[in-house]
C-alpha cells in the first residue's frame, strides 16, 4: 500500500490570504496524482489530474504543481475566499497498481 | 443532469445482519469503486470493477461484497463477517482505468451498527 502524506491536517486563513498545502507521495512506479475538493455535505469534486514531473495545472484562483522525482505536490489558493473551505484530498496512482491510493486531507477554514 | 446517487444516505443495521448500499450511475463510465472513509484517515478502497461481470479487491475487501451486473450499477454487501462496518461509504466511477481519469462521487451513505 502507497504511503500519501498531506500536511497540514488543517489550516485557517483570512479571507483574501494566500494558501498552499502539499501532498507527499512515494516517487518510484509514479503514475499520476489527482487533487479532489470535498466540501461539506457535498461530494469529493476534482480539482487536477496531474501526469508529468512538472507539471503546472491552474483553474481559477486555485492552482497546483507536481515534483515527480522528489514525491510532491503543492496546492496553491491565491485570495482565498469563505467559498474555499473545503478538506482538499490528494491521491497518487501508481503504474501497475489499478487504483489511487488518498491521503487524509487538508481541511481548509477561510475567515470572513 | 448526470451524476453519481447512493442510497440510503443513512442506514442502521443489527449485528449479525447483512446490508447492501446501492450505487447507481448514468455517467456511462466503464469503472466503478468502493471507498471507505474513517475518522482521521484517508479514503481506503474496498472494491473496484474495470467493466461488466468483472470486479477486483481492493485494499479492505474482507467482509464486503459486489457485484457489476449491469454497467450503471455497482452496489456494496456488508456481510456480518464484517467486524467493523460502522464507516462513511463512498461510491465512484471513472470513464475509464483510476490514475489517467478523474472519479465522479456520489453523496455517501452512513451506516451505523447498532
């Protein structure tokens, strides 16, 4: 089983704040990693799929990166907004291995 | 509008008894997953199935059940073997292999055994 590490468990910021959270993951046999929203009473929603050492994705005022050779991705919110509160979830997928394996999350409180 | 429905959201069952949480979707996406979420850990798999009539352990498969009988259907057994099954369940499908795809969830549904 893949080891994912998310830190922080949570954080609070200021509306308006910058934020980012990273997601650690195992770098051998790497496949792709997906960032997913979960907002509360709702359903996970994704977010990113990411695929290459790299890569850059951006939607909105939230974007992310990915480092395949050293196992990370960072999750970037620029002025966060109380719309942003959510628990962000990463996951990795692992070639050969059929599935994506969470972390814990991110929990996310944006203050007015 | 497509999407993803579990149901119930809530469920209550004895010890001893068997349950079954459905999961139904009209996404016509080929794979489908079962996930478990607990206090303070990430979502772990149960069970997946790739296509029709075929369907794969996940990291927790004791104690559960499946079936993929039908392409827009995917629904979890919890059987009394199951020594733990009070949990959050969450159902997920992806057009095609988990990893390439992003996964479509459902809403959830919270069984408690009393």
């Amino acid at each position: 089983i893949l080891n994912v590490e998310q830190s922080p468990q949570s954080l609070h910021v200021q509306e308006g704040d910058s934020t980012n959270f990273t997601c650690s993951f195992p770098s051998s046999n790497f496949y792709a990693l997906h960032w997913y929203r979960w907002e509360t009473a709702k359903s996970p929603e994704a977010l990113f799929v990411m695929t290459l050492n790299g890569d850059e994705k951006k939607k909105g005022r939230i974007s992310a990166t990915l480092n395949t050779k050293e196992g990370y991705s960072y999750l970037y919110i620029k002025g966060s907004q109380p719309e942003d509160s959510a628990t962000y979830l990463c996951a990795s997928y692992s070639g050969g291995y059929q599935k994506v394996t969470f972390g814990t999350g991110t929990k996310l409180q944006v203050i007015p | 509008d497509g999407g993803i429905t579990q149901s119930p959201k809530y469920l209550f069952r004895k010890e001893g008894q068997n349950v079954t949480l459905s999961c139904e979707q009209n996404l016509n996406h080929d794979a489908m997953y079962w996930y478990r979420q607990d206090p303070g850990q990430g979502l772990r798999l149960i069970y997946y199935s790739q296509i029709v009539n075929d369907f794969q352990k996940g990291d927790i498969a004791e104690g559960y059940s499946v079936s993929r009988e039908k392409k827009e259907s995917f629904p979890l057994t919890v059987t009394s073997a199951q020594k733990n099954p009070t949990a959050f369940y969450l159902c997920a499908s992806s057009p095609g292999l988990a990893g390439m795809y992003e996964q479509f969830f459902g809403p959830g549904t919270r069984l408690t055994v009393l």
